[in-house]
C-alpha cells in the first residue's frame, strides 16, 4: 500500500481536529451555562446540582472541524435521586426533571430559548452551536442481603434509564492509552483517538449523509472493535479498521454499549447500513494504492475522493526529486547493458 502516513496524519492535526483555541471557547460557553443553571435552580428553590460534567466527543477528545460549524458540547446536570421529587413527595418525572432545568436555563438574552428534548435540554447559541444538558440522578440502592450499598446513575429520557457517560468517558481514554504506543495522558493524541476523528471526517464529508449516517458514539465503538495499531501509519490503520467496519456491518449491524450490558444499537439499525454502503462505495477509491506504480498524483485523488476533498491533491510529493530521478533513470546507449 502507497505510504500516505505524513498526509493523513497531517490532515487530522489540521484539517480534522477541532484546534485548542476553538475547545477553549466553546468550554467557556458551557461554563457560563453552568452558573446560569445552578442561579436558576436556586431562583426557582429547585435542588442544587452534585455536579456537572463534560462528557461525549468534548471530553473524549473526538469533536471535529464541522463545515457548518455547527457545534455541540454536552454537559451532564446531576442530582441526588433523593432530591428529586415533587410536590407530595413522590420521584420527579424524567421529564419534570428535563422541564425544571430547562426552566432555570431560561435567558431573556437568547434568540432561541432553551427546549426539552428526548434526552436532554438543549441551548442555542447565536454562533451556531449548541450545549445540551443531560440530566442525570445518581441513585445509592443497599442489597437488602449483605446490607452493601451500591450505585449507579439515571439519565432522564423518556423514562429514567441506567447510563453513565463518565464511564464512557473513562474507557475510550483508557482504550487509547492501552492500545496506542503514541497516546498522551490528555487524551489528545494516539492512533486511536485520531482515527476515530478520521472515520467521524469521513461520516461527516457530504453535506446529503447528515442525519442518515451513525453517530460519533457508534463509530467510536466500531473503530474499537476492529481495532490494531499499525505504527507511524495512520493511513493504513484508517483504512484497515474501515475495510473491517464495513464487512462487520454487511452481516450485523448490532453494538454492544462499551459499559453497560446493552446494545449501543440493534441489528437493522438504518444508520449502521447506510455507514456500511458508504464505506464499501468509498473505499473502492482507495484501491489504487495497491497498485505498484501508484505515485503520489494518484494517491491524493484518490484521498480526495474518499474524504470529499481537495486538500490531499494540493500536498506537495516529499519524494518529487527522488521519485523523477527514480523514474528517469540514466540513459543507456544502444549496445550497452547496464546491470542492477
């Protein structure tokens, strides 16, 4: 396979990867959410949260440059289980609780206000983004036989159901420190992490896929699944975990929930098959990489089309010099023979 590593790594780095200044800022945004929530519940008497927390692609290190800049950051909301309740005691509602911290979030200062949602309450911003706020309850449940407490979170959906983010959260990094021999402790860097930002590139590089393709959570599992660190070449770990995603999903398309002892998705899933029809049509373009004299001219085109770019055909060849001398070679004279 033609080494593309330099040009893919260098594309993820700069072309893929959100850049720092751009998380800076959008953290900013989620902290003033944050006080604006915590002022609201204590304006309105509501509960005081045990903590908030960024989780999903913000923390995982995943969030991708998006053309449309159309951000989103989620920022858990948690409250004890014993703190939710209503007016006569009874547990609040997954979606009373949804419907209190939508109202506290409330902002005359906003275009567009602030809505419940199936699993959370989401803020928009002018700029285009958007920070959804998930809200949880940490529930503490003593087995009535050994007496031992145990607990686990609640996230309020359309019921409240068993999810824990930060779990989630610390596997992917975990995956990436274990798996990757160039991972750093922040999570920023490693085969893993950049791959996966890669594949969610990929799902993201035309504009008529939005909405019908998995999400960054679904992929980020896939990559795990199929995953074997190919060293100083990102460009073939990409494309090896994309060829294994796609024959993965040509017969199953079921995930299993990396923490919870659940499906992620259920086999049928119509996202997980349109990611297979559009990985095994892109892909195709990749096979001229195989081809012994693939030059460079032909492997950026062939970059280009699987990412729906025009980067890769704008990279300089490393080797130009090398590579014309290569091909050229010294002139023989008729009647000579030059040996190797």
């Amino acid at each position: 396979m033609k080494d593309c590593h330099l040009q893919v790594a260098k594309y993820q780095r700069g072309e893929v990867r959100l850049p720092n200044d751009s998380r800076k800022e959008i953290f900013t945004r989620a902290k003033t959410n944050r006080k604006r929530l915590k002022d609201g519940l204590d304006a309105n008497g509501d509960p005081t949260p045990i903590g908030q927390r960024t989780q999903g692609s913000y923390a995982m290190r995943t969030m991708i440059v998006e053309k449309d800049e159309d951000y989103d950051i989620d920022d858990g909301v948690y409250f004890k289980k014993e703190d939710l309740v209503g007016p006569k005691g009874a547990d609040k509602t997954s979606l009373a609780a949804r419907e209190m911290v939508c109202d506290a979030l409330q902002d005359d200062r906003f275009n567009h206000a602030p809505e419940v949602l199936k699993n959370c309450v989401r803020v928009y911003y002018n700029e285009g983004y958007h920070i959804d706020v998930p809200v949880y309850r940490h529930v503490v449940v003593k087995d009535p036989w050994t007496l031992e407490e145990k607990d686990y979170y609640e996230l309020a959906s359309s019921n409240w159901k068993r999810s824990d983010a930060l779990a989630v959260t610390s596997w992917f990094r975990e995956f990436n420190i274990d798996n990757c021999t160039n991972a750093s402790k922040d999570g920023d860097k490693g085969q893993f992490v950049e791959v996966v930002r890669l594949l969610k590139a990929f799902a993201r590089s035309r504009a008529s896929w939005k909405g019908k393709i998995s999400n960054g959570f679904v992929i980020s599992k896939l990559v795990a699944d199929h995953w074997a660190e190919v060293p100083d070449r990102d460009d073939k770990a990409l494309r090896d975990v994309a060829k294994a995603v796609r024959d993965k999903l040509s017969w199953k398309q079921a995930v299993k929930h990396p923490v919870l002892d659940e499906d992620l998705i259920e086999d049928g899933n119509a996202k997980a098959k349109f990611l297979h029809d559009k990985l095994d049509e892109k892909l195709k373009h990749l096979d001229v990489l195989d081809e012994w004299n693939c030059d460079h001219e032909k492997a950026m085109n062939a970059w280009d089309k699987f990412f729906n770019t025009t980067w890769f055909s704008q990279q300089p060849d490393p080797d130009g010099a090398k590579s014309l001398t290569q091909k050229v070679g010294p002139v023989v004279k008729q009647g000579e023979t030059r040996y190797a």
